[in-house]
C-alpha cells in the first residue's frame, strides 16, 4: 500500500553514487527506503545469442566482453567447457600459466572494486592507489597478451603462446611494489575508523539468507561459510597450491571488504607459488581447423571462482561447428538482482550506493 | 614440491564419494517412476523427468542437501517442437560441494507454461523472469513477469531459434532514417 508520504526516486546510470550502467527504483518515505527495484537491461547485448551464429573459436573475443573488469575467468570458463565437450586434454605448463592469469586479473578485479568502494565513500586518496596498482597489472597483461583489458589468451587446449623472457621478474617486482602498500592501504582504508563507521553494520546478511538467496563468492564468505570452488571443485591447478580461503563472521559491508583484502593477499601467494612450481613444456595442445571444428554432440556445466563468485557456464553443442545454446551463470545475477533489493528495503537513501559496490554488482556481468 | 601438501586423500574420497551418487540414483529412481538418469561425469548427473514431477525432485534433492540452486535455463529444440528447462543444483556443504544435478524436462512448443519454483528456491525468480522474457515462456504462480531487460515486446522471444537476429536488425533499422535524410 502507497502511503501519501511515499515517493519514487530513481537512482540511475546518470547518479553520481552509481557505479556502472544500472539502475535501481527507490520507493521511499522520507530518507527510508520502503522497497526497491533493480532494472538491469542497459548493456544487454544478447550476446548467448549472437554466440550460436558464429563458430567455436570465432566466440572467444565475445565471451571476454560479457565482463569487462574480470575478462580472464570467462575465456576459462568457455575454454572448459569447450574442452570438456571436445575432450581435449590441456598441458601442465599451460594451466599453470593459466593459474598466473586467472589470479592476476583477480587482483585487478579486486584492486578496481576497492577504487569504486574507497570512491563512492570519499576516500580518494585510497582509491588513486587502487587505480595506479591497477594499471601496474594491465602493463603485465599488456606484455603477456597483447590486450590491456581484453585479452583472448586463454585458448581451448591451453594458451595462446608462452610468457616471454624475464616476464616472471616483472610479474614479481609488480607484486612487490603492491604488496608494499599494504601497510598504507590498511592504516588509510581498511583500518581507518572512519570506513569502519560507514561500513559496519550496513548491508547485513544472515549465513541462512545468504544461503536462500543464492550468493557465492566474498558476500557469502563474509558470512562465515568457507566455499570457494577453487577448493571444493578445483579446477587448472588450484588442487596443487597451498592457499587459504579468508572468510569473515558478521556479513556487513566491512566484513565483505576484509575478505576482498585478504584475497587479495592469498592471490599474491598463488603466483608466487606457480612460478615456483611451474615446468618446462608446451603450452597449448594443437586443436583441429577451426574453421572446419565440429565439437560432438553433448552439454555440459563448468563453473570456476571469480571474483565475485560462482561463474557458470552452461553449453549443448549438437555436433555442429557452432555452439547450440550457450547459457552463463553470472555472479553478479543473484547479487545484484535479489540480494540488492532485499537489502536495501528500511536501509538510508545515503546508503544505497553503499550496499551496491559493497555487494561488488557489475552490470555488464548482468545483462549479457 | 607437490609431496609436501598435506594430502587430501583423493583416492578415498573419490571411490566414496562415486558410492554416495549410486545411493542418490537408487533413491530418486524408487521414488519417482519414469525418471531416467545419466552420468556424464563422476561428479555429474543429469535427470530427464516428467514435468509433472519437476516440483517433487527439485523438493527430494533440497532435502538431501542440494540446496543451492546455480542456475534455470532454457532449450529450444525446434526440431522437435520442445523447449526444454534445465534446473542445475548443487550444494554448499563441503562433502557435496563438488557434485551437481542437472534436471532436466520438457514443455510443448505451443502454448508454453510451467509452474514456478520459487516457493522452493527464492533465487529462482529473476532466472524465470528472464527465461519469460527471452522465450516466452510463462511460469504460473509467479509475482512480476515483466521486463528485465528488454524495452519492448517481440513478436517472437528472441531467443528461440526461429527468430533470425539479422532479419530483425535488417527489418527495424532500416526503417530509421539517416540524419542526412531527415533535413
């Protein structure tokens, strides 16, 4: 029932507090907010559709596009699924060059989540950091791929060519200079009371809800469950690597954050360990004639741990070259669609930002 | 270098594990009749079943513990004349966490409807939504069909495979004319 207080705001793509091409409709009585609506839609490009016009391979500079802050997890969770269906096997060097990547663009997706968190909440010096760190780690990837943000390396049968001289070194100097910060980060950021006061307490979430809602990724971990698909379902070569799944008791914005941060800190560990281990060898295993590869019939369900969370991907192929319906489990979906609207309901107008990037949405991720 | 991980005892816990999905296929298969099942790989089960049947299943496998419901998808198998929907489960507890259920039923082209799940998994609802949108596909009992994320209304769900996406482009933007032409 519309009481005569009640107001529609809309909070939109063109709102200073909003990250991203997204929108939210705020029925509010006062500075409360009495329900929302989240209205996806503005970066949908259709692209599972245009997937099933065009063959196995020529797929590829499409899937990174889905998510422009994290693209390596989509090229691996495609390039599994690919194999998966055409049973191709991928060397070791291969998925240990993989690990790197998918780590390293981990720490980029983390390090941009911090900027537009330490941003939204006023703490730009914080955020200048998280941008520059960023940039460090596109320069690698400029150096690996070619690409600075899309980067089409991970290839069905491992990758497209091998890291090159002295890129390990450089790969570890970055991580250095980061790691470095550390100290800053937290004094200017993560232990600044000034963020705990803004961060505690806002967008609570129960293990149970979480659970009911379906989220993965850091909200659930924030939470106290420790799932992480790198351990429970381990996929290139998470199962040989030591690491810890950070997790955080009180499920708020704060907690969710600290999981960010000591993510961040076991992903450095993960390259530094892969370089340690990698061996000498190929690092693709020849696939047939794209132009001519027809994958057997079959379907199947992939799914690795992004950023964000659990990432999906499902796939039927009917033996024809080109895919037959391409299906991906985002992240961000439940997330931003169900939790979002969930939480916001009796939170402050002031607040609504904050819940968001705090709940780590990206809308391309959403529309697709 | 990999010696000196604490072992995992993937032997063990695989061959027991293998055990625990035979248990879970005698299970469903008592249950339910008409069920026929798959194992596409050791961790990987897909179940066709009747679509009267949907509801129940999805109700057995949350009590045995699958309670996370990963993602509602949509077929359009033309040739046939079916949509088929695909309900893939998996779990958040550790000893199930690597397993997944793959459900699978189909619905007549013509006419299409099916019952929602929301009442059973709550993030079922944008998942049905958007199948609505792009399939047309209408889920019974569900509380706001409508629009996610498109604009307007189709004459055919674009996501069905008699709707050619070059056609529709060739159709809907010719028809705007350049600004050159307008003065």
């Amino acid at each position: 029932m519309k009481t005569e207080r009640e107001l529609e705001l809309y909070f939109g793509p063109q709102h200073l507090g909003m990250v991203g091409n997204f929108s939210i409709t705020l029925q509010v009585e006062g500075d409360k907010i009495v329900k929302a609506f989240a209205n996806p839609g503005y970066l949908h490009r259709g692209f599972e559709k245009l997937m099933e016009y065009r063959t196995w391979i020529q797929n590829f500079p499409m899937v990174c596009r889905i998510n422009v802050i994290e693209p390596d997890s989509m090229e691996m969770v495609y390039a599994m699924a690919v194999e998966k269906l055409a049973g191709i096997e991928v060397p070791e060097r291969a998925n240990y060059i993989r690990t790197i990547v998918l780590e390293l663009s981990r720490l980029a997706s983390h390090l941009f989540g911090c900027w537009a968190y330490a941003n939204m909440l006023g703490f730009d010096t914080v955020a200048q950091w998280a941008m520059y760190h960023r940039d460090l780690l596109l320069d690698l990837f400029e150096e690996l791929t070619g690409g600075r943000v899309y980067h089409i390396y991970i290839w069905p049968g491992g990758v497209r060519r091998d890291i090159p001289k002295g890129f390990k070194d450089k790969v570890l100097n970055t991580l250095h200079t980061i790691g470095s910060c550390i100290p800053d980060y937290d004094a200017a950021f993560f232990n600044n009371r000034l963020f705990y006061k803004r961060a505690k307490n806002i967008g609570k979430i129960t293990k149970e809800q979480a659970k009911r809602l379906g989220a993965t990724g850091p909200i659930l971990r924030a939470t106290g469950l420790k799932h992480d698909i790198r351990k429970i379902d381990p996929y290139a070569m998470y199962d040989k690597i030591d690491f810890e799944v950070p997790t955080r008791e009180d499920g708020d914005a704060y907690s969710r954050i600290w999981v960010v941060r000591d993510e961040m800190i076991q992903s450095v560990h993960i390259i530094m360990q892969c370089f340690e281990k990698m061996p000498e060898g190929e690092v693709f295993n020849r696939i047939p004639n794209p132009f001519k590869w027809k994958i057997p019939k079959g379907e199947t369900y992939v799914r690795v741990e992004s950023s964000r969370g659990e990432l999906g991907l499902y796939l039927v192929s009917n033996g024809e070259d080109k895919p037959y319906r391409v299906h991906f489990r985002t992240p961000s979906y439940p997330h931003g669609l169900i939790i979002l609207e969930k939480l916001l309901e009796k939170a402050s107008i002031a607040d609504v930002g904050n819940i968001m990037i705090s709940l780590y949405v990206v809308a391309p991720e959403i529309d697709r | 270098m990999a010696t000196s991980l604490p072992d995992r005892g993937k032997g063990k816990y695989i061959e027991g594990k293998v055990k625990k999905m035979d248990k879970l296929i005698k299970e469903i298969t008592l249950a339910f009749k008409g069920v026929k099942e798959t194992t596409i790989e050791a961790d990987k089960l897909i179940i066709n079943a009747k679509k009267d049947d949907v509801l129940d299943i999805l109700n057995f496998f949350k009590e045995r513990g699958y309670d996370h419901l990963s993602l509602i998808s949509c077929v359009d198998w033309i040739e046939s004349g079916q949509f088929e929907l695909i309900y893939i489960l998996s779990s958040y507890s550790e000893q199930n966490g690597k397993k997944h259920i793959i459900l699978k039923t189909k619905i007549p082209r013509k006419n299409p409807k099916f019952k929602t799940v929301i009442q059973i998994f709550e993030n079922a609802e944008p998942y049905e939504r958007e199948i609505h949108e792009l399939f047309g596909i209408n889920f019974e009992g569900h509380p706001r069909l409508t629009h996610l994320f498109l604009e307007r209304n189709y004459k055919i769900p674009p996501f069905r495979k008699d709707f050619n996406t070059r056609e529709y482009v060739k159709e809907f933007f010719e028809k705007i004319p350049f600004v050159e032409d307008k003065k």
